[in-house]
C-alpha cells in the first residue's frame, strides 16, 4: 500500500511587504512635515552662490556648500556630488574681487532697505504696516498716528508727511524720518 505523505507549503505573507511599504510611506510623511514645520536653512545666500559661481566658472545652482578644512582649504561641494578644493588666501581674494563687480538684485537691495528701516523705526519708536516692495515706499505710525510716508527709489531716501506733496530726500532712513519732525524717542 502507498501512503501519500502531505507536506505544508510556506504560505507567502505579502502584509510583511505592505507593513514595510507603508512604514516607508509614513517615514516619508513625517519627514516632509519635519521640513514644513522647521525648515533646514541653507548657510549659502543666492548672492553668495552667485560669488561662487562666478569664481569657479558654473552655474550658481550648482553650488551645494562651501567649507573650510584645516584653515588652509576651501571646498566646494557641487549639486552633481563632485568637490573643489582652493587655497583660502586665494579664494578670499577672488571673493572680494567678485563682491565689488557684482550687482544687486531687487531682492537684496529690498531686504538691505528694509533692515535700514526696522532700524531707523527702532530707534524713533515707530512702526510701519506692510511694504509695497515694488516702489520701496510705506506708511510711519506712532502711537496709532500716522506721521508721514517714506521710500527709498535710485535718488535715495525719501519722506512726505501728506499723501501728496514734495518728498524731501536724504542720505539715509534715520535722516528721511528727521525730515517728518520725529524725534528719537526718550526713556522716561
């Protein structure tokens, strides 16, 4: 007589497979909100991979970071993975030089105007509501009063205490202010 002996066969679990998929999916999820909530701050500027594109002759988007080894070497990590090495003495040089020919955006003369403004507000104890960034021009308030109007435009600074009027221009936001009659405000 023959006996038939059956043997199990692996039974193949597919949910090992989508428990890793979705534990990969959920890995994905939580890192992409980490980097909604606290973005990674790139250390280069637009303007310094502009520098930097310019000194080694590429793109300025395919500059990923710079760093200095043993005080002596500069590297320059690239997007595509590669990296090069310049001597620092050298690379400072050529920083400055390239510093002085480059020109300014629109983006970084708002944002150094506007530092020159929070300053200058700072120090006369006034406040501004929201920029208009395409002429560089906004309202001055004290104490929920308004005091005039400032902007800066290719002649300089400027300031008017009506909407319409002359603008008296200056060398600078704290001379522009001075121009409405606002004093630097005093610690009692």
């Amino acid at each position: 007589m023959t006996y038939v002996t059956h043997t199990r066969q692996a039974i193949v679990d597919y949910s090992v497979d989508k428990q890793a998929a979705a534990q990969a999916e959920l890995d994905k999820y939580i890192e992409s909100q980490a980097e909604a909530v606290a973005p990674t701050q790139d250390p280069l500027t637009s303007r310094d991979r502009r520098i930097i594109g310019e000194i080694i002759e590429v793109e300025p988007e395919s500059v990923r970071t710079i760093w200095i080894e043993g005080g002596i070497t500069v590297w320059v990590q690239l997007v595509c993975g590669g990296r090069l090495p310049f001597d620092r003495n050298w690379f400072a040089t050529r920083v400055a030089e390239v510093k002085a020919t480059l020109p300014e955006t629109p983006l970084e003369r708002n944002e150094r105007l506007s530092e020159e403004l929070e300053e200058a507000c700072v120090k006369f104890n006034l406040w501004h509501p929201q920029i208009d960034w395409l002429s560089f021009s906004t309202k001055l308030y004290r104490n929920n009063q308004l005091v005039g109007y400032i902007g800066c435009n290719y002649e300089g600074w400027y300031s008017r205490p009506r909407t319409y009027g002359m603008n008296r221009f200056a060398n600078s936001a704290e001379e522009a202010i001075t121009f409405l009659g606002v004093r630097t405000a005093v610690a009692a």
